[in-house]
C-alpha cells in the first residue's frame, strides 16, 4: 500500500511539474509574441517618424526657395532708348515692342540683361522700358524730360539710357542737353545706378563727346561700345529676311531696309554682355 502510495505520489508530482513547463513555455511564447508586435510596432512608429521628418525638411526647402524669389524685394530696372531699346510696332513693318530686329522681346539686349541680373541676384527684376525718341528729335529737349516724370522713382535700381542714332539736327546743344538728361534722371531715381551706352549704329563724334562731357559733370558710367561696333557689320548686324516672332504670337520675316539695319540677337547678346560688366552686383 505505501509503494502504491508513493507510485501515486511521484506521478502527480510529475504532472504538476510537467503542467507546470507548459504554462511557462506558453507565457514564454506569449511574452516573444508580444514582443516581436512590440518590436513591429516600433519599427512602423520610427519610419513615420522619418517620412514625417522628410515631409518637414521639404516644406522648409519650399519655404526657403520661395523666400528666395518671391518674398524678397524687386530689383527695378528702366531702360530708355530708341528703336534699338523700344520698336514701336509698325503694320508690315515690325511687330513687337522690344528692341528692333530681335527674334523675340527675350532676346533684346534689354531683357538678356533683367534676365541675367535676376539669375545672379536671386530677386525678381521688374523691368520698365520708354521710348527716348521723341527727346532725340526735339528742338527743346530739356522740355521733354517731363514726359518721363513718372517713370523713375527712389525704389529704381538701374537706369541704362541709349540714345543718339536719331539725333541730326539741333546739336549745338547737346552737351548741355545731356547734362540736363542726366541730371534729371539723377534727381528723379537717386539710389539707381545710372548706365549711358555709347552710339550702336552710326557712331558720331560730336555725339559721343557730348555724353562723355555729361558723363563726367554728372558722375555717371559711359559704356564703351568699341566692341560692337568694331564687329557689327560682320557678326551683329541683322538682314532682310530675319524671322521675328511678334507680339501676336505669330512668325514674321524682316523686309523693311532700316529694319535690318538693327542688331541681330547676336548683336543684342554683345550689347547686353557689355553693359552687364559694368552694374553693380
């Protein structure tokens, strides 16, 4: 009866023992399982933590680009000028409000220029262009500075003014037509930097003795335009036949003479290489 007894007694002492392993090896199982979803979950959490960090780094890259050109304040350029500067369109004649003979308003050595000075400076460039003819032909010159009141202001950074091709008659005033020209300019934009470029098609002495003089009274920078004209006829010069597309979006062919005898886009580029080296960046 006792070995009966203890027989009994060691086989429950091994069912409990061994009931005993198997809650512990399933609370060992469970306890892995909850760690491995532990582990999954972490590891979920941690790479939305990084796409949420990279979606942060873009914005801020956005944000940074944007303050770059949008927020800053515009760099403000005015050109005066004749046909060279500002065509005025002429049925059959030319179909654009930009340089004359230039393919398109980009290509004017104008807009080369504000394009250029936007790129290197990393601001938008608000760029205004006046015809300067009507000075060039008057008898009174002086009296037609009034025309141009309003388009310079304290906020204009960069005045070029080219001028002379159309100037033949009435130049025993010149001299003092330019120094009253610049002097205007001066008083009417005084933070600008002030840019007057030599003759670009017939070049005359009396002319370009006249800007000088003025250039030097008024402390203004003359851009020396010996380059392009040294090559103009060979390199810069347009020709009968040219393709221009015009204001209206459509392609026009270059048949008028005086037309021609413009800068070509070529042309335009040397212009606008010229006077970028001398504005202050």
């Amino acid at each position: 009866m006792k070995k009966r007894t203890k027989a009994f007694f060691v086989l429950t002492l091994f069912c409990i023992t061994l009931f005993s392993g198997c809650q512990n090896k399933e609370e060992l199982n469970q306890i892995t399982a909850d760690s491995s979803k532990e582990s999954e979950s972490a590891d979920v959490s941690t790479e939305q933590e990084i796409e949420r960090e990279i979606e942060r780094e873009s914005e801020i890259n956005d944000e940074v680009i944007d303050t770059g050109m949008t927020e800053q304040e515009p760099y403000h350029y005015v050109a005066f000028g004749n046909s060279v500067t500002y065509g005025e369109v002429t049925e059959d004649i030319w179909w654009g409000d930009w340089g004359m003979a230039a393919s398109s308003k980009e290509n004017d050595y104008v807009h080369l220029i504000s394009n250029e000075l936007e790129q290197t400076l990393l601001r938008p460039v608000v760029t205004e262009v006046y015809s300067l003819k009507s000075w060039e032909l008057a008898s009174d010159r002086t009296s037609v500075l009034e025309e141009l009141n309003e388009t310079l202001d304290e906020s204009t950074d960069l005045v070029t003014i080219q001028s002379g091709e159309n100037i033949t008659q009435y130049q025993e005033t010149l001299e003092i037509d330019y120094f009253d020209l610049l002097s205007f300019v001066r008083e009417k934009a005084p933070n600008a930097q002030i840019l007057i470029l030599g003759e670009l098609l017939w070049p005359s002495e009396n002319i370009e003795t006249a800007k000088q003089t003025a250039c030097e009274a008024c402390e203004v920078t003359f851009v020396d335009m010996t380059q392009f004209l040294n090559d103009y006829d060979t390199f810069y010069k347009s020709s009968l036949g040219t393709e221009i597309i015009g204001a209206d979006g459509n392609l026009h062919v270059i048949e008028d003479e005086e037309v021609a005898a413009h800068p070509n886009d070529e042309g335009m580029e040397c212009i606008a290489r010229q006077v970028l080296s001398y504005i202050y960046r």
